[in-house]
C-alpha cells in the first residue's frame, strides 16, 4: 500500500519570458487553497492525501496543471469551484471528475 492514498503534484511553475505557465492562472492560491482545506476536513497525512508543488509539467499552454496519484490523472482548473469539485469527487468519493480532464 502507498503511503498517501492520493498524492498530488500542483504546478506552480513561473516562466520569464512570458509565456503561458500554471502561476499565471493561480495556481499557487489554489495549490494552498486545497491543502488548507484538505487539513481542515482531516484528510492530510499518511493514508490520506498530500498536496504538494511541482516544477513544470510541461502542459500549461492546456492551463493550470494538477496530477493525481497514483492513478495518474491529469486536472485543470478554474476556480475553488472546480477545486472543490475535485476535493469532493475524486479525493473523497473516488469518482474521476470529467470535465475537467486535461487531454
């Protein structure tokens, strides 16, 4: 068994030059956002989730990044809203959240 029943990797990652990156679509509030709430709702530590920042995952020009593990499943997202709706679907009831999907 994983340590972590889910682990998640947010990209937060900042280009220079201006292009597209995940920090541009607020990604680092929402990477807290969730961990916050993720430790409110007594969900963090081992067998639960962790919640962690990732380098580039070479998708943003598809938007802000989110990987789930271990089944590898790639989000992207808008606002709390769609966090949430991650939170509650996926992380707790199991359930991939499909319009969010990164393709």
């Amino acid at each position: 068994m994983s340590y972590f029943r889910y682990h998640l990797f947010f990209c937060t990652n900042r280009r220079e030059d201006g292009a597209p990156c995940c920090t541009q679509h607020g990604a680092v509030n929402m990477r807290g956002y969730l961990k916050e709430r993720v430790k409110r709702l007594g969900l963090a530590g081992p067998g639960g989730i962790r919640v962690n920042t990732a380098g580039c995952l070479d998708r943003c020009e598809k938007g802000p990044v989110i990987v789930v593990y271990p089944e590898g499943v790639w989000y992207t997202f808008v606002d709390r809203e769609d966090i949430d709706e991650i939170l509650e679907k996926h992380l707790v009831n199991g359930e991939i959240v499909e319009r969010l999907l990164l393709k």
